[in-house]
C-alpha cells in the first residue's frame, strides 16, 4: 500500500488520490524536476513555509532609517518583512514575519574575491550562496550554489531594470522578476514559474542583487 505523499509547492504531507494540497491550495499535477534543484521537495522542505505561493510583491520602503523590504503575496497580505542591519561588517538583512518572528537571513561578504551573498534559513544553516562573476564582456553574471557549492541557478535580463529570468543550469525558468502590472515606486513582481524550487531562495536571489544595483547606482 502507498503511503501519504509531499506537496511539490509547500512540502506538506498529501492523502492518496488527492488532487490539491490541504494546506497551500497548490494544484498536484505531475511535476517535473530539473536537475539538481531540491529544496522544495519531500526530502527538502520549504525552508520557509511563511513565502509559500507562486506570486509576489517586493516592495522597498525605509523604516526606522533602516533599507526594509515588503513582500505580499499579489492580493496585497503582507508576507514578510527583510530588515537591513545598521552596523554590520557588509550588508546584513534578516527576515521577519509581521508578528516578528525571524525566518532568515542574507549575509555580504566584503572580503570574498568576488560578490557573494550567503543565504540562511530560520534555525542558522546556509542553505545557498548568490554570487558575481569578477569579468564578464557583456551585461551582469550572477549566479547561485547551493550549500555544498553546485551551481543550482542563473540570471538572464537587466537586473538594473528588474526585468529578467531566474534559470536553472539546463537554461529552464524558475522565476520572473518583472515589474509589470506594479505601480507603487521602488516596487516588482516575482512569478515562481517551477514550484520545485523554493520561493524563498528566489526572494533572497533578487533582494541581493536589488540591494548591489542600487549601491552601485550611488
């Protein structure tokens, strides 16, 4: 006899013969999984439940003298909240739901030979690594690893317009970040176009790439 299954959105436990998840709504159809992507699967669940869904909203506001970002789902509910830290040894920002329980955090690194933004879950682990090639003849080549430094993802489009693809290593969608149908200033969209990958490396891929477009800018 089979047992219960994961949802490929979420990772909550699925009864058999069901046809959407209990927990996210998300639809069960067959999924297929590009190479080397795992987070986001039965053996890797979300790192964070809280960013589940396939739209959202990052908007860049100030609050408290501090760089924050919003994120909402597209209905407008905020989801989370990304906290830049005053003093830091390079760029620090945490997450943080709206009752104010941290979900993670994005570290700088000011010494690594080339840019790089270590990623981490709620409980501390470095779960991904965003990072820049030093040359590159044409446009931006940032890239992510996962924790044990294989590449899992690119970008393909201006970063500095907030339009470009999120790809996996074989060239197939993962994410959109777009700012099309947004009108709030300083704000866009990520449309998670592959559920196998977590949304919330997603988020933490372009708040990094945001918060170096716009250092570079000043």
């Amino acid at each position: 006899m089979m047992g219960s299954s994961r949802c490929p959105n979420c990772g909550e436990p699925i009864g058999p013969g069901s046809s959407f998840c209990g927990s996210c709504g998300a639809s069960l159809a067959a999924q297929t999984q590009p190479a080397g992507l795992s987070y986001g699967t039965p053996t890797f669940p979300r790192i964070s439940p809280q960013l589940a869904g396939n739209s959202f909203i990052i908007e860049q506001k100030i609050l408290a003298l501090r760089d924050t970002f919003g994120i909402k789902d597209r209905n407008g509910n905020q989801l989370a909240f990304v906290k830049k830290q005053l003093v830091s040894f390079g760029p620090k920002f945490w997450y943080e739901t709206p009752q104010g329980q941290k979900i993670g955090e994005i570290h700088g690194k000011v010494l690594a030979i080339r840019p790089t933004f270590e990623i981490y879950d709620g409980q501390g682990h470095m779960v991904a690594q965003v990072k820049k090639k030093i040359m590159k003849l044409f446009g931006e080549a940032w890239w992510m690893e996962n924790s044990s430094g294989q590449e899992i993802a690119k970008i393909n489009g201006n970063i500095f317009e907030h339009d470009y693809y999120i790809q996996d290593t074989g060239g197939q969608a993962i994410a959109q970040i777009h700012k099309k149908w947004v009108s709030v200033r300083d704000s866009y969209n990520v449309d998670i176009l592959n559920p196998s990958f977590d949304p919330y490396l997603v988020l933490s891929y372009a708040i990094s790439l945001d918060h170096t477009e716009k250092k570079e800018r000043h």
